[in-house]
C-alpha cells in the first residue's frame, strides 16, 4: 500500500528524487490546521517524502519487525506498530504544534522500543539479550541525534523538510508501553504483572493528555489556517531519520 501511495504520487507530482516529491496536498498528511480530519494523525504513515525516506523506513521495518513477528505474530507486531504511528503524531500535536508530518518512523522507533520491551519480558528465554539491546540502542541514538540536528539546523527558506524528533521519541515510548502489554511473555512472574498495569496507565494517560490537548488547542489552529502555502512548506517535518 505505501509503495502504491509513493508510485502514484511519483506520477502524478513529478519524477522521485531522494528528497521528493513531498504531498503537500494530500488528504492523508498530517496537517495541525485540519487536526478535526483524525485520520490524517494515522494515515499520514503512507507517505514519504521521496525514495531514501520510503527506502529507509521499509528496510528498518522488515531488519526489525519481522523477527519480532516471527515471534509473537502479526496481529500484536500490527498494534505496536499503529500505536506508534498514531503516539508519533500526538506528541508532536502537543510538543511542536505548528509541525506537519510524512513518514511511518514513529513505528518503525515502536519496533525498535518493542524489543527492550521483548527483553524485558523473556530476558531468561533470549540468546544475546544483552547485545540486542546494545545494538538498538546505538542505532537509535545515532538516529534520534541526527533527528534533534536537522530539526534545528535545517534553514526553513530552503525548503528541505527537516526531521521530526519528537514523532520518533514518542514512538519509542508507545512501543515500548503496548510491547509490556501485548506481547508474549513466556514466563510471567508477579512483578511482571504490576508492570503491564504500569504501561497501560502510561499510555493511557499520554493518549488522553494528548487528545485533550489538541481539543483545546484552538490558536495555534487559527494562526496556521491563515499563513500562506509558502509557509506552510516551512511547516514540514518527514518522521524519518538516517
């Protein structure tokens, strides 16, 4: 489905490049000035802003995600991955509000946090635990720092969209909550169990905090409803990162 959206958008919007084209018009972009469209906070998954930002995420998805589905089956792999989706556009609603979103990183850093949560469940029953968490936690600090410079280097008049750490970090945190409380834990033992209550209270309480937020949130919907399309392209952020 995404490389459908990104082929169709190709054709319609100009030749792909590693940077382009970007959807700006898309019914599906994550868009604060439309934030009543709610299917813009999950749907904005589907696109990307050119072949690296669709190629990246693809290959993290199938690199990470697959074990984890080989292991604990689609349908949970599935909701930690929507969650992370949905957690990545609510955050930055709340943390960088005037923010527009393309790109699935918020997924893909809610398999990456999945596996701490894996570890942290079946640590007794894994090979290697130690080095897993290691190595995702070299990669994702690269990432997330890579992320935090774009965000603040990137000159806005150049028009190169910049790279939303905020989608990436709260992603992080929904996988790693909805991964304590759906995946498979092979020896549960009591503490285990206070720990799923720990993880659903704190998505839980993320999620309604951030619904609410964006219910009252009316100014900066005003503010950004009468800024230009120019400005608008300033607003651009691809949830993705190196």
């Amino acid at each position: 489905m995404v490389l459908g959206f990104f082929i169709y958008h190709s054709v319609t919007l100009g030749p792909a490049d590693p940077a382009g084209p970007v959807p700006i018009d898309s019914m599906f972009i994550y868009r604060p000035d439309k934030r009543q469209e709610v299917w813009r906070f999950l749907f904005y998954m589907v696109l990307h802003a050119g072949w690296f930002h669709l190629g990246f995420n693809l290959i993290i998805q199938l690199l990470v995600g697959l074990p984890l589905e080989m292991v604990h089956g689609s349908a949970r792999i599935g909701c930690v991955y929507l969650a992370g989706v949905l957690a990545g556009s609510l955050g930055t609603s709340v943390f960088d509000p005037e923010v527009y979103l393309v790109g699935a990183s918020g997924g893909v850093y809610a398999l990456l946090a999945a596996h701490l949560a894996n570890v942290m469940l079946n640590y007794r029953n894994m090979q290697y635990g130690i080095l897993r968490l290691l190595a995702i936690f070299l990669f994702a600090s690269c990432d997330v720092g890579f992320a935090i410079y774009s965000r603040y280097s990137v000159e806005p008049a150049s028009g190169a969209p910049s790279v939303s750490y905020v989608a990436h970090l709260t992603g992080a945190l929904a996988g790693l909550t909805i991964g304590l409380l759906v995946l498979k834990n092979f020896e549960q033992k009591l503490h285990e169990q206070l720990l799923w209550w720990v993880a659903l209270g704190v998505y839980a309480a993320c999620t309604i905090f951030a619904i609410v937020f964006n219910l009252l949130n009316t100014v900066t919907v005003q503010r950004l409803e009468e800024e230009s399309e120019e400005v608008f392209k300033q607003h651009l952020f691809t949830n993705f990162g190196f």
